[in-house]
C-alpha cells in the first residue's frame, strides 16, 4: 500500500518523537546526566549555546572549512572524471589514487596530512579527500552510462560539444551525481568534523566537542552533536535543491 507524502511526513515526524520518547525514557531510568542527559537538558544548553559569539564564531570557521574542501572536491572530481572518460590513459591513473583514498581509513588520512599543513586548514583538506572519490566515481558512470547511439546522431548531425554537454551528457549524469551529492554531503561533514577533533584548531566546532569530552560536559556534547546534525541535513538540503534547479535550468 502506498503512502501519500502527508502521512509519510507524519509518519517520519512521528518515528523522531518515539526516538526522543525513548531517550528522555532511558535518562530518566539511569538517573545521571553525566552518562546521558535528557532532551529538555540538551535542548535548555542548546539555547543557552546559541546566545553566545563563540558558538556562532566556531560554527562560522566550520561551515567555512567543509564548504570550502566540499566545492574543491566537486570542482577536481568533475574535471577529472570528464577527463577519465576522455582519456584512458588518464582513467588508469587515477584509479589507483581513488582506491587509495577510499581505503584509508580518516584518522589515518588526518594524521598523515597534518604532517604538510596547519590544523586550521586541516577538516578542508579531509573533506575534500572523502568526498573526491564519490563524485569522481558518480560522475564517470554517469559519463560512461550516456546513451551510445544518440551520441552517434550527434556525429551524424555535427552537433557541438557544448550543446552535447548540455543535452545529452548533463542529463546522463544528473542522476548519478544528485545521489553521489547526498552521500559526499553527509561524509564530507562527518570527516571534516572527526579531523577537527584530532587537529584541534582553535576556534572550530571539533574544539568545541572535544572539550564537551574532556570536562565530563555530556549535555554540551550532545548540543553540539545536534548542532551538527542539524547542519549537515540542512545544507543537504539546500545544495540537492540548487543542484536541481540549476541542472534543470542548463538542459532547458
């Protein structure tokens, strides 16, 4: 049977409050915020968090250090994936660097690089790496999945590359990169935020989780995982959307 999108809302909605249900269930029968606080302590520090510069100060250099290695990824991942399918000389190549990456584990990525570079720079440069392989991956099916025989009318009519680019490969590999951008967006957050935990540049929102830890804070910790969370769903949302809107704008 299937669901109208209304109930499904609903239903999600309804999931979420069972979950904090059971939560708010367990803090009270362990007794100890120390071990796990409760909704209404997280959501109370949350507040608290959110009237102080410091929190919006540690969530600006965050947010700017992820984006910043999230759109250097996109733009090297689609450059070299076009080259890839151009190329396979190319394609050999870069195999071997794509497999790498996807193998090594992130905290040994991180502690490699920050061997070469600052820590302030450090959560860019992890994000970028985890989300390189995906789309480069996404983008190349894609690529590579292009309807053979529309190519060959594009031979036979002379069609331009860039008008092939925009009608036939750009409708090809939507598909492949909308789906590679929800998994880079949601990895690409989780490493950026495990490297500032090790590297620990001031002022970042890793600092601010790790010193939740090391004072026994659990309630900030938790208001900084939701944090977090909240972010990571909302950009998400926002560069599925305009990913969207701007493909469907090109192909028009």
């Amino acid at each position: 049977m299937k669901i109208s999108t209304l109930s499904s809302k609903a239903l999600r909605t309804a999931a979420v409050l069972f979950w904090i249900a059971v939560w708010a269930a367990a803090s009270v029968l362990i007794g100890e915020e120390l071990f796990l606080p409760s909704p209404w302590s997280v959501v109370m520090r949350l507040i608290i968090l959110l009237g102080e510069g410091e929190f919006w100060l540690s969530s600006l250099f965050t947010i700017s250090r992820i984006l910043l290695g999230f759109f250097l990824a996109l733009c090297t991942a689609m450059i070299t994936a076009s080259l890839s399918a151009a190329f396979p000389l190319f394609r050999i190549l870069m195999d071997p660097v794509v497999r790498i990456i996807r193998a090594t584990p992130v905290a040994s990525i991180v502690i490699l690089v920050l061997v070469w570079i600052s820590s302030r720079n450090l959560s860019a440069v992890i994000s970028a790496m985890m989300v390189f392989p995906i789309i480069y991956t996404n983008v190349l099916q894609g690529i590579d999945g292009t309807d053979k025989e529309i190519l060959e009318m594009a031979d036979v009519y002379g069609v331009s590359i860039l008008k092939r680019i925009r009608y036939i490969y750009i409708p090809s590999v939507l598909p492949y990169f909308l789906s590679s951008l929800s998994i880079a967006l949601g990895l690409g957050w989780k490493s950026g935020i495990a490297a500032e935990v090790i590297g620990l540049p001031d002022g970042s929102i890793g600092e601010r989780v790790y010193e939740a830890k090391i004072y026994l804070s659990t309630p900030d910790l938790f208001a900084w995982t939701v944090v977090i969370i909240i972010l990571a769903y909302l950009f998400e949302r926002v560069f599925l959307f305009l990913a969207s809107y701007s493909a469907g704008r090109i192909t028009r």
